[in-house]
C-alpha cells in the first residue's frame, strides 16, 4: 500500500509548476505571449505598407521635379505671351471693364494643371510661382508683381488639394482647385493690388466672381481634361497621374 501511494505521488503533476519558456502550447490551445503569431505579423505587414505608400505619395522623386520644372517654364512662356495679347484685347472690354476677368483664366492654369499630373505635395504652389518667376525674367507689364500673384495663385489650388490630401484628382477636385485659385486670383488683382482704383466696389467684387469662373473652366475643367488626354497617349507613364484616363470623373 505504501509503494502504491508513492508511486501515484511520483506521477502527479505540481499543479504550481509553469511550463517553461519556449514550451509548445498547453492542451487548452495557449500560445507563447512573446511568440509572434500570423496575425500580429501580418497585421505589422500591413501598417508598414501603409506607412510606406503614404510616404511615397509625398516624397518627390527626380522625374517630379523635372516634370513640374517642364509644365512651368512653359507656361510661363505661354504667360509672356497672353501678357502681350492682353494689351492688345483691351478696348474688347471696354464696354463692361470687369468682364476682362473671364480670360483671367490663362494666368490660373499652371496651378491646378501641375497638381493634377504632380500629385505631390506643393505642385501647384512650385508649377504656378515659377511660371510667374519665368514671365517676369521674359518681361512683364506688370513687373515683379507676378511673383506675388502666382504666390496667391497657387496658394488657391494648393489648398483644394490639400483639403483631399492629395488622394482625389477628379473632375469636382479639379473644378474646385480652379475656382479658388480664381478667387484668390481676383481678390490679390481687386484688392491687395488694387489694380482697378476706378472701380466702384460692385465692379470690384463681380470681377473677382468672374476670375473665379474663369478660373473654373479654365485652370479647372482644361487642365483636368489635358491631363486625361496625356495620360491616354502614355506620356505620364512615370508619374503618379499614368492613369488619370482612367479614373472616374467624380
């Protein structure tokens, strides 16, 4: 009897006794707590690549750059030129002066065009500020004033990117873009430059809404579609808007 008892005390296991560290898992299923399991490596995987995509979306790479550079000293060319032209249209607004900031338009583009291909974080800011820097350095009525309007400019469809965080290009993105560059646009000419001492405060304000229209279809609906329309021909295909074509339109 007594060797019978001891032997049963032998083979009870020390209920107080842990299992030791990097033991396979108890019957009931418990796992190691400092053992990695497939969910927690996959759940990292994830938020790595997150974090890596999104750094991407901000990071300017080379082709970027030389892009944007590209978009702005040729429209800053275009700038030269509509500034020459404008001289020109002058009496074609003499009956309703403010109606002059319908063509205001061709002074917006840059902006909203270079954001909508850049995708980056201070495309339309960079497309539009150096546009003005290369039309003021071609020769400009309004002399080194353009860099400040292609500051406020660009500020306008710098902010309606931002507001989507860079993530949507679409066509009421674009539009929007263009409307506030137009905006900012006309409020810097009306206002803060006070182009127009001659007019009355109505006159003022409805050509800043008008700069606002043109800046809409203009500097917003053109661009969106001259992006579309480049990326459709394989001309983006290094940058981030290659597929532009193919998003949806809102």
């Amino acid at each position: 009897m007594v060797s019978s008892q001891t032997n049963h005390q032998h083979t009870t296991p020390d209920a107080g006794r842990s299992p030791e560290a990097g033991s396979s898992p108890t019957a009931g299923g418990t796992s190691d707590p400092g053992r990695p399991t497939a969910h927690n490596t996959a759940t990292s995987t994830g938020a790595t690549t997150g974090t890596t995509t999104a750094q991407n979306r901000r990071t300017w790479r080379v082709v970027d750059i030389v892009v944007a550079a590209v978009i702005a000293v040729a429209s800053g060319v275009i700038f030269w030129a509509w500034n020459l032209a404008y001289a020109g249209l002058s009496p074609a607004f003499a009956a309703f002066p403010p109606s002059s900031g319908l063509v205001a338009g061709l002074w917006l583009f840059p902006a909203v065009l270079g954001g909508l291909i850049i995708r980056r974080p201070g495309a339309a800011l960079f497309t539009e500020l150096v546009a003005a820097t290369v039309s003021a350095l071609l020769g400009s009525q309004f002399g080194l004033t353009v860099l400040a309007s292609g500051l406020v400019q660009g500020l306008g469809a710098e902010l309606i990117l931002l507001l989507f965080l860079y993530r949507r290009f679409t066509l009421p993105v674009a539009l929007l873009a263009g409307l506030l560059t137009g905006l900012f646009g006309g409020i810097n000419d009306a206002f803060i430059f006070n182009w127009f001492p001659e007019y009355t405060m109505d006159w003022k304000l409805i050509y800043v809404a008008l700069v606002g229209v043109s800046g809409l279809l203009i500097a917003g609906l053109l661009s969106w579609l001259a992006t579309r329309g480049l990326a459709a021909t394989g001309a983006l295909s290094a940058l981030a808007s290659r597929r532009a074509h193919q998003e949806s339109v809102a």
